[in-house]
C-alpha cells in the first residue's frame, strides 16, 4: 500500500513517496538514451524574500516534452525565464546543449526558441516584418526560407501582410510560435502556449506543438491538466518554487485520488449495505454512498478491481457500472494543497 | 569576431528595426514637422534669432536655438525606445534573442540619432538661402551641424536613460525634459554668477566647464576644439552607461 493510494492521504507523504519512487514513474516506453538538451542543478531564485524557485533540479532529452504544471506563482516562469537566461539564477547551473546559460548566453539563445508568456510581440509591424526582424536578429542566411517555412508550419500565410496588433489572440500567439521556430532550433521553452485562447484556438496550438515534438525537445508550462495529459510525454508539478512530482502523465492520472474507483447504481436492495460489504473487503480502500445514490467503491492499489466489486455485490442487482479513471487535478489539488497549507 | 564586437552583438537588427519604426507611424513625420516649424519661427522671428533682420550670412540665428528645441523634442523621440519594450514585455523576447543589452541599447540609440540627424538636415533651405543672399563661412556652417548632433546625441543619451527607468512613456519624457533642461541651465550666465558668487572662482569654472551651451557655441563658431569635442562624446558615453546598467536593473521588473 503506498500514500497516494488514499484520497485524504497526507499530501507531504504524497511527495515524499514521490521522490522516493520517482524511477519507477518512469513508464517503459520513456526514451531515456535520447541527448540531454537541458540540465539544470539545484536552480534557486529570490524575489527578495520570497523563494519563485528553491532548488530544483531536472534534465530533458531530445524528444521530451516536458509539461511545467503548478499554480499561479508556483515558479514555472521564472525558473523558464533562468533557462533563457533573461534572468540569473541566485543558485545552482542550467546547461542547453551542453552549453553553460551563465558563461554564454549568447550561444545558448541560438539553441533555444522561446516564447515568453502572452507571446509578446512588436504591435506595429506586420508578421513578416516581424519575423524578417528576428531573422536578421539571429543573422539567419537564408532568412527567405526560413520565414516561408514558419509561415507555413503555424499557419500564418493569410496574415502575413497584417500587422501584428490586429490580429486575435490565437494568431498571435502563433506568431509567437513562428519566431520562436524561425531557427530551427533544439530546444523549445513555451510559457503558457495556450493561456487565454478559446477552445478551437487551443486545439490549433496544441495540435502544432505535438507536431513540433519530434527530434526537439519542448519544455511548456500550463494550469491545464488536460493539456498536459494532450501533448506532454512527462509532466513537473511544481508548487512554493519546488519540484512535488516528476513523472508522465499517464502515471500520474494513475496514481490520482480515484483511479479506477468502481461506481454503479444499485437497482435491486440497499447501496448503504452494498457500501458496507465493499467496504469491508481488504483491496478496498472505502465505499460509499453518493449523494446521487450511486455507489462507489475505491482500490487501494489504484489497480482495476471491477471483477471483485461484481464477486461482493453478491445477490443485489446493479447497472450503470462503470470504472472511473484518475484525474490530474485531483491528484494536482491534493499535491499542491499539501504544500501551500 | 572580437570581443568588442561580441559586446554589441544583435545591435545592427535593433538599429535597423528602430529606425524603421520612426517612420512606420505619424509619431516620426510629427515630429519633423513640429521641428521644422519650430526652428524655422526661432530663426526668423523678431524676438529671438532675427535672421532677416540682421542681414548676415551666416546661420547662427538657425543653430543657437536648435539645443532648445531639443530638449523638448529629443525626450520625445527617446521616450518610447525602451518604455514600450518594457510595458509590452518585448524586451524579453529582445533579450533572449541573441542580442546583447549593450547591442540593443546601442542599436537604439543610433537610431534615435540617424533619426535626428534625418530631421536636422531637413533644415538644408535654411543653408540655401544663406549660400543664395550672401557667401557663408562653410567651415563654421559644417562645425555647426557638427555640433548640433553632438547635442542632440548627448541629450538623446540623457532620454534613453529615463526610458529604460520608467515603464511609463510619459513620466520618461518629463523626467528626461527635466534633466535636460537641467542639463542647459548649467550654461546659462546666470546661473554661472551664482556659482561664483556662492562657491568661489574655481567651482565656477569647473560647472562653466561643464556648460552644454558654452561648448556648443563654441563650437558653432567653427572652433573644432578638442575639450568640447570630448565634452559630448564623454557625456553621451557615460550617460549610455548608465542607461545599460539601469534597464541592467529594470529590465525584469
């Protein structure tokens, strides 16, 4: 039996347990021999007394997409902003490409496209000149073709003459996209890619990074869980500055308060007792009843127990049985509270 | 490459980008009209350069109201180079770009200056109607655009170090026409006598020897004199130094 088995668990066990066991979140189809493209060791930053980041520590490969989760002030942005190195960290090293961020920026901002959060750009020029701008900026030779190709990877033909104020937010946030591209580069930092933006545009952006993932590596922040779950193949929660979880997302929602809770309706007989019989057995954790008057019944091990709810039921009649899969904001709420009370 | 030239890296695409933008919306072709009117009224009007009453040709008239008008005009053309970039949270996008905070601010600066040159040598009638009515001392008239520049440089340097303060456009452009203004009233015989009287012959000398307006007569009299040269070029230097160590400070708050 493990901590975050238990929906009212302790939520510091929740992060001890998660350090402890961090190898094994690992799932097997993670490529672990890809290049490491971003090191980063015991980062630290101070806003005065305040800790935005305490000491984190972390690597990404070529072909990870690794989500920042956490609330607002959790320490996503500036710990995103140390690894562009707009920002110096109080403490600790971040290397990009095996290229130290403090020694030289420079050449780590060749390596790196970035989107900084709510995707500024310059309002008053039109997306090509834009982009020409941020060509001739990173003294791209074949400054035509690169801007061609990104007007095409974000979809952003139709607009090119437009200036960038006019446009709506899903568009400028692919501008964003397309000057943080525009080299080609390795590394990809996307602060909140899809903050702000209506449904249709969100799918837009989240279906163009899943296709930038290949052979990159793309560190984004997001309070979407969802989208996590969408286009991230390892998801961080962060929390006060410092790393609570460090696994994918598919085990996270696995280990989330409620995975694979059984719930069904009880037609024939009384759910109270149904919920007593369930909840005396050893692999539950507990049953109840809803306030719907469905009856749920909780694993301990997180595993599928449907054929051993049935086996209990024993004479009463069931129907509308269904196992219910984790969900990351739960297991988010929980993480997170545990650290912030 | 050298590490001079690694220092300022990224500045070319800012200078270009910059320069282009003074004409990519009114605010530029306003601005050169409001200077050419402005100019074109000091010199000629009866109360101050009374060019068509003192019938010499030469441009004195034009050139000693010039630092004047800058110190309205040059705040403005410096207020939104760095305000803007910090309001609108570009700067961070310029500064995770391979630009270096050196290459940016230059870049900006010599943008700001090529487009006051532009707007300086829109004045060129002025010159024509002087070469036309009589015949002007050419080296005193070159001297003068010289140091109309330099002045123009030194208080642009002054602008861009309260736009890099101030994420407000309009509180940088009152605080640089201050300290501008500030800057000429050095200059000025009264305040030179109140020095002396206060403080004694020495100090008195050493503020006249900071005086914008004194080096820049002298200047416009055709006296390429070393110390007056170095007197701007030192300015503008240091008040760019400032500048890059501010926004240094300003540019992630």
């Amino acid at each position: 039996m493990t901590a975050t088995d238990h929906p009212d668990s302790v939520p510091p066990a929740v992060a001890a347990e998660t350090e402890a066991a961090a190898p094994e979140a690992t799932p097997p189809e993670a490529d672990t021999s890809g290049e490491v493209l971003i090191s980063v060791a015991d980062l630290t930053k101070h806003y005065g007394a305040i800790r935005a980041v305490d000491g984190i520590s972390f690597q990404v490969r070529r072909g990870d997409v690794l989500g920042f989760l956490g609330p607002n002030g959790a320490g996503k942005t500036t710990a995103m902003k140390m690894i562009t190195g707009f920002l110096e960290p109080d403490r600790g090293s971040i290397e990009v490409a095996g290229i130290d961020v403090a020694a030289d920026r420079l050449a780590v901002s060749r390596r790196i496209g970035y989107l900084p959060e709510d995707a500024p750009a310059y309002g008053e020029m039109t997306v090509e000149a834009f982009l020409r701008f941020i060509a001739e900026a990173r003294e791209l030779e074949a400054a035509d073709e690169a801007i061609d190709r990104v007007l095409e990877t974000a979809h952003l033909r139709s607009v090119r003459g437009q200036t960038i104020e006019t446009l709506s937010k899903g568009y400028k946030r692919r501008v964003g996209l397309a000057q943080a591209l525009i080299h080609d580069p390795d590394v990809l930092i996307l602060d909140e890619p899809t903050d702000g933006l209506d449904p249709n545009q969100k799918a837009v952006v989240q279906d163009l990074i899943s296709s930038l993932s290949a052979n990159r590596c793309i560190v984004l922040s997001t309070h979407i869980l969802d989208e996590a779950e969408r286009v991230c193949n390892r998801a961080v929660i962060l929390s006060e500055g410092r790393i609570l979880v460090d696994s994918t997302p598919e085990a996270l929602v696995a280990r989330a308060p409620g995975h694979n809770a059984v719930r069904f309706r009880v037609t024939e007989g009384d759910a109270a007792d149904v919920a007593a019989t369930l909840s005396a057995a050893d692999w539950c954790a507990g049953a109840r009843v809803l306030p719907g008057g469905e009856v749920e019944a909780e694993p301990r091990d997180g595993q599928n127990r449907l054929n051993d709810v049935l086996a209990a039921v024993g004479e009463h009649r069931v129907a509308d049985v269904r196992v219910r899969e984790g969900r990351l904001d739960e297991l988010f709420r929980d993480v997170t509270r545990g650290v912030a009370a | 490459m050298s590490d001079l030239a690694r220092r300022f890296t990224g500045m070319r695409a800012v200078l270009r980008r910059e320069f282009h933008g003074y004409f990519a919306s009114p605010l530029g072709y306003i601005f050169i009209v409001i200077f050419l009117i402005a100019s074109g009224y000091l010199m000629v009007s009866r109360d101050f350069g009374r060019f068509l009453e003192l019938r010499e040709a030469n441009l004195d008239a034009l050139f000693s109201y010039l630092p004047w008008i800058f110190v309205v005009l040059v705040p403005a053309v410096a207020m939104r180079l760095w305000a803007e970039e910090r309001r609108s949270g570009t700067v961070e996008l310029l500064l995770t770009l391979p630009i270096t905070l050196e290459g940016s601010y230059l870049g900006k600066f010599l943008a700001g200056w090529a487009f006051l040159a532009v707007s300086v040598f829109l004045t060129w009638p002025a010159v024509f109607q002087v070469a036309r009515l009589g015949d002007p001392d050419w080296g005193a008239i070159l001297a003068s655009y010289v140091a109309t520049l330099l002045a123009a440089g030194v208080l642009l340097a002054i602008g861009l170090l309260f736009s890099a303060l101030s994420k407000n456009q309009v509180v940088a452009f009152i605080l640089a026409v201050a300290a501008s203004v500030g800057f000429l009233l050095i200059g000025v015989p009264q305040t030179q006598e109140f020095v002396g009287k206060w403080f004694g012959g020495y100090v008195e000398r050493v503020v006249s020897s900071l005086s914008l307006l004194d080096h820049f007569e002298t200047l416009t009299r055709g006296l390429l004199q070393l110390n007056s040269l170095l007197f701007f070029v030192l300015f503008t230097v240091g008040w760019l130094v400032c500048g890059m160590l501010v926004l240094g400070q300003t540019k992630t708050n």
